[in-house]
C-alpha cells in the first residue's frame, strides 16, 4: 500500500519545540521559559474577553475591524494597512506562502527566531543564515547572504533568544541595499519593551515604500499570549495579498474583542514596561554578583551563558532550576548549548530563579 507522502523537504523540519511549562513534583511552578507578560493581561482585556462569551455562536468580524481601528489609533497607523492574524506567527507564515516557493531563498540572522526557518522550509524554499558577531545582527553579513534567488529577509528586532537590537539607521541601511523586489520583514514583537532613542520598529520604512512589512504580537507585554493574536503593517499590496489568503475568520471574537481593550490601556502598558526594567536590572546585578556572563538584554528576558564544568553546565541548571520548581529555555535548538534563556517574570519567581543559581555559583 502506498501512503501520502508530503513534498520533498517537509520531513526535514525540525518541529517547533515551545518553552517548557511542568515540573512535575517540584511543588511551586515559575513558567521562566516562553517570555509571556509578567503581570499578565490588562484587566480590560480580561473584561472584554469575558463579555464575548456570550455570542460565541456567532462568526467573528472577519475583517478585524475594531481592533485595526484601535491598533491604529494607538500607534498613529493607517488600518487599512493592517492585518490581523491568530499570532504573529501566522502572518509570517503568510508572507513566505505568499512571496516564496522552490528555487526561492529567505535570509535570517544565525540566532534568529526559529519559525522564519520553517515558514521558509514549508514552502520549498532554501533558509539563509547571516553570522552574528557578538549575537548581534549585522547588516553586512545578512547582505552577503542575499543573491538573486532570495525574496525575503526576517529581522527581529529585537531579537530573539539573544536581546539585542540595532539602530533605526542600520535598519535603513539594510532596506536600502536590497532589492526592490526583495520583502524586509520587520519582527517587532518586543517593541514595547523599548525605549532606545535609536530605535524604530519599523512602521516608517513601511510608509516609504513598498517592500517592508512590520509585524508585531498581542503575546508579550500585553499578554494574550493563548489567544494567538498579532498584527501585520504593510505597504496595500502586501496587506491585499495577505487578506487574500488568509483564512476568512482566522481571528476569534474573544480575541478581538481583548486585543482592543489591551491596546488601549496605556496605563497597564507602562506599569508592565517599568516592571520588566526594574526586574531585569536587578537580575543583571545578581547574575553579574554570581560571576555569569550575560547578554545585554532589551527585551522581557535575559540570555545566561554557563560554564562547560561538571554540574554547572546549561542542561545540568536547567535540570537543577526545574527540580526547583523554575522553568529556563534551553537553547540548542538556536545553535547556542551553553546558555540558556530566562523571562522576566514577577518578582517572586526572579527571586526563587536567583535563590536557585545561588545555591550552584554562590562564591
């Protein structure tokens, strides 16, 4: 009997393996391990969500028209120019349906995020990787990547797993060395947690011309991470390409109805920006107070190297900090063995997280 088989590459990929979330027999659990909102949702969002419960028989707005107009309200953005999807994730995978296929190359940063990768791959196409000197994006070298087969270039910036950006002009820089024909996707899904006076998500490159996209999520500092939502601005074609083949209602209501609540509560927003400052200096003194080398990190997360000795390397803490009731993402799967990546989280588990690397590197 011959079964169905999938085309040629799909059996090469590797499956997305998200941030852990049990420790079993650990008693108290601290989640450390997929960079979700510290203090979780806006109360609104929670309001908001709840009062949808009561139409769920009804299809949503297919459109997303409510939240285009409160994303755009909130961010001085046209929403005709936006696009909503069941996480960023989705509208990534949007974008390399849409704009690659066989014989085609996409270009990401070596430590980049890992479904720019798979969204390539499923397509048929070749993923590129740019080096990343000192685990930090560089122009030149996602440039010296790209040739004629290449369609898209994904930027995160920031950058995840390693916390680091670069300048609004590198950005530019970068747009204007590429081919008009070549699609920049701008991955900002921890542009809240910014304020770099250097720093531009992207939105102005989108506005000048017709091959930048900037997509952004509801998962992280707004916390919605389980409702799968996030957003797209783009130059029209793009957004009417991708409403195009998008399903007709990828959006549900309780998520829209919650994605325009969260984004209005710019109280809730701040509160959680100067948490996650707050809580990430004062990891930084403990883990440098420890002797552990350390990212710079502009994000809600902190990238920890660990020395190649006997009980104190970065799967022997993982193990140790998850006995412990502290769940921290290993990151081979990034090409990175020997470190591993920690949320800020509230300050209770930061705390335990910190009480735990004590007990191993404590002078």
């Amino acid at each position: 009997m011959v079964a169905p088989t999938p085309r040629p590459g799909i059996l090469d990929i590797a499956p997305y393996v998200p941030g852990g979330a049990h420790a079993p027999g650990a008693g108290k659990v601290y989640k450390l391990s997929s960079n979700e909102s510290a203090l979780g949702p806006s109360p609104r969002a929670v309001e908001a969500y709840k009062a949808a419960a009561g139409a769920l028989h009804e299809y949503p707005d297919g459109a997303a028209g409510g939240l285009r107009a409160a994303i755009g309200a909130a961010y001085s953005l046209d929403p005709a120019r936006i696009v909503c999807g069941a996480g960023s994730d989705e509208l990534l995978q949007l974008l390399a349906r849409a704009y690659l296929g066989p014989g085609d190359s996409a270009v990401q940063t070596q430590h980049g995020f890992l479904v720019y990768a798979i969204a390539t791959k499923a397509c048929g196409a070749e993923i590129r990787f740019a080096p990343e000197p000192a685990l930090v994006a560089d122009v030149d070298a996602i440039l010296a990547a790209v040739d004629e087969s290449t369609r898209i270039v994904f930027l995160a910036n920031p950058n995840n797993p390693t916390g680091t950006y670069i300048a609004a002009s590198e950005v530019r820089r970068l747009r204007e060395a590429l081919r008009e024909d070549v699609l920049l996707v701008l991955d900002a899904a921890y542009a809240e947690y910014m304020d770099a006076p250097d720093y531009e998500p992207g939105a102005a490159l989108v506005d000048e011309g017709d091959n930048v996209v900037m997509t952004r999520t509801f998962s992280k500092i707004y916390g919605l991470a389980s409702l799968r939502l996030g957003w797209a601005y783009c130059p029209p074609a793009v957004a009417d390409i991708l409403n195009r083949i998008r399903g007709p209602f990828n959006v549900s209501a309780p998520a829209l109805a919650a994605g325009a609540a969260a984004v209005a509560d710019k109280a809730f927003i701040r509160r959680n920006r100067e948490h996650n400052r707050r809580e990430r200096d004062w990891l930084a003194q403990q883990l440098g107070g420890l002797g552990l080398y350390f990212q710079p990190s502009v994000a809600n997360f902190i990238l920890v190297r660990f020395p190649d000795e006997p009980g104190r390397t970065a799967k022997e803490v993982a193990a140790r900090l998850k006995a412990g009731g502290v769940i921290a993402r290993e990151m081979d799967a990034y090409g990175l063995p020997d470190r591993l990546r920690v949320s800020i989280g509230p300050a209770e588990a930061n705390r335990r997280f910190i009480a735990l690397l004590s007990e191993i590197f404590a002078p």
